[in-house]
C-alpha cells in the first residue's frame, strides 16, 4: 500500500503536469482559483463522492469491494450516488454533486461542448450497449420503416445519439421521427406496454427486455456506440489529483478483477440492476470489452469526431467550433497513464 505522503507527491506531480498540458472550457474556473492539493502528509479533501451505476460494471465492483474506503479510512469519507443514465451523470457533475462519474464517452462531449468544465481520466469499457428495439409482434424490422413513428431515448446519452446516427444512415432526419424523451428505464416500460413504436435502448435493460419480454432488436452497430468514460471535474482535478489517481487506480484494479472473476462480476451487476445472472452474464460476455487500454486518446477521439457533426446537425450543439474545442480539451490522461491497482491495498 502506498503512503499518502507518496499519494501525494505523485498527485502534485500530476497536478503540475495538468496545469501545463490542458486548459479550460471558456467561462470556467482556471487552475489558479483552485485550492492546492496537500503535498507532506494526509489527503487534499475529506470527502469524496462517487457514483455507480449498471452500465458502467467497474463502477459496481469499486464500490462492493470497498477498495477506496479501506485504503481512505477515517480520514475521507466515501460517498456513492447512483447515476441513472449518462446524462444524469452530467447533471450531478456539473452541479457538484458528484466528484467523479461515468458516462458514454458522446455524453461527455457533448457535455463539454456545452460548457461543462469535464475531463476524461479514464475508459472503463468499449460498450455495445446500445441497440434499436421494438415490441414483440411489431411489423417494423427496418430503421427506414420508422418515420413518422414514436421512438423513446434518453437524450443526451448514448443511445439517443445512436439513435440519430441510425437514422442518419437510413435516410432520415430527427424531424422524421417523434421522439419521446424518458430515462432509460422508463423508455423500456414504454416499448413493452405498447406506448411507443421503439426503443433506443441501454443494457442491461435491453437485454432484460428481450430475455423477459421478446422485445427485437431491429438494428444493433458496434461502431455506433462510444466508449465508457470515467469524467471528473476541473474543480477536483487542482483541488485534489491525489484522491482522483486514487480512484484510476481502483478503477484498474477492478478491471483486473472483473476479467479474472467474470462470475462474479456478473452477480454484482445481476445484484444492482435487478436481473438474472444470465442476462448479466450476456451483456457483459456478449456485449462489452473491458479489458482494453484505459488511456483515454486516438481511438476514444476517432469516434467522437463522427459524432460531433450529428450535435451540430440536430441542434444539440451550436457550433463545430465547440465541437473542436472541446475535443482538444476533453482527455486528461495522465491519471489513466499512472494508474497502479497494486497502490490499493
């Protein structure tokens, strides 16, 4: 187990290479407001707020093997809040109210696009977790066939965004479309009582819906999704570098564990979502990657330069200007870069 005095000697470090290497979104806080992280001995903030949530499972491995409030101890509390969907995670992060939290990597640009002062440390996953499903019996079977029907999504998470990039290459417009903006869970429940046409669904829950309630996928593409990123404020970032390399290095330690322990990974994630260990295991066997470089870079931003014309087009952004801005802007890899699971005890 590593020190605090080392915890932060190397959080400094960090956090001098931070200053020197990003800049801020228009409007924010600069490093130079920021309170400085403790350099001699005890950790930068006695608090430390997390979330989980179920499309992000090395979130849900952190928090039941109590890694982080083992190695704190008394001197930070630990705090987790539940995110139900990336765009949530968004909301809790810019109010403050989380200090570290897990969206899809289009979410976080978006997010930051919009002036939200986010960095990326870390990927947690590369996700097929999103697809396009309708009822069972439904007669569409075509992403061309749904103009002029009702199609439920969470905006401003990845399946809305897959969502417009379905449509995009079949044809259509988000004008052609009535979109019914409900979280993810929400948006299931609608699809399954018959209240709209389709569902731009989130795993686990779309595959809980098709397992329990034949729910189909009419259209499922891979490279239509982002990957998981793990965001933290600007503010936590100068105010405490040693507590968020903390959480890198749980987070990488829990990767290990995940891939090593794939049973048990899938009864945390069975556990917190409410699903059988079946339909844990396929979303986590069949449809996501984790074991992959955490080191947010050049695949992370291939993908999001497809994405960001589609928030210009749609009007979720105003400018690819803001788009570019905050491509340069978003990564911060040093922590990701630096991560030891062995600092965790």
């Amino acid at each position: 187990m590593r020190s605090r005095s080392s915890f932060a000697t190397t959080a400094a470090t960090v956090a001098a290479a931070a200053l020197v290497l990003t800049g801020c979104v228009a409007g924010e806080g600069s490093a130079t407001d920021q309170p400085a992280a403790e350099t001699v001995e005890g950790y930068s903030a006695d608090t430390l707020t997390l979330d989980f949530a179920t499309y992000n499972p090395l979130s849900l491995i952190v928090r039941d093997q109590g890694w982080l409030e083992a190695e704190l101890g008394d001197e930070v509390e630990v705090n987790w809040v539940q995110s139900a969907g990336s765009n949530k995670a968004n909301e809790a992060l810019r109010a403050g109210a989380i200090d570290v939290g897990s969206t899809a990597g289009s979410a976080a640009l978006l997010a930051r696009s919009n002036g939200s002062p986010i960095k990326a440390i870390g990927i947690y996953s590369q996700p097929n977790w999103s697809a396009l499903l309708v009822p069972a019996g439904s007669d569409i079977t075509d992403v061309s066939q749904l103009a002029g029907k009702s199609v439920a999504a969470t905006l401003g998470t990845d399946p809305y965004f897959f969502l417009l990039q379905s449509l995009e290459e079949a044809g259509l417009s988000i004008d052609d479309v009535d979109i019914q903006n409900l979280q993810h869970a929400d948006g299931k429940s609608a699809l399954e009582s018959g209240a709209v046409d389709a569902w731009s669904g989130l795993d686990p829950l779309l595959s809980t819906s098709v397992a329990d309630a034949g729910s189909e996928i009419i259209y499922d593409n891979i490279d239509f999704n982002s990957y998981g990123f793990l965001n933290a404020t600007e503010g936590f970032l100068d105010a405490s570098p040693d507590l968020a390399q903390l959480v890198v290095d749980a987070y990488e330690k829990a990767r290990q564990w995940a891939i090593d322990n794939p049973d048990e990974t899938a009864a945390i994630l069975a556990e917190v979502a409410g699903i059988d260990v079946e339909i844990a295991t396929t979303t986590l066997v069949d449809r996501t990657v984790l074991d992959l470089d955490p080191v947010p870079g050049d695949a992370q931003r291939d993908v999001l330069e497809v994405v960001g014309p589609i928030f210009v087009e749609s009007g979720d952004v105003a400018s690819q200007e803001l788009i570019d801005t905050a491509l340069d802007s978003l990564f911060e890899p040093e922590y990701a870069e630096n991560a030891d699971p062995d600092a965790i005890g």
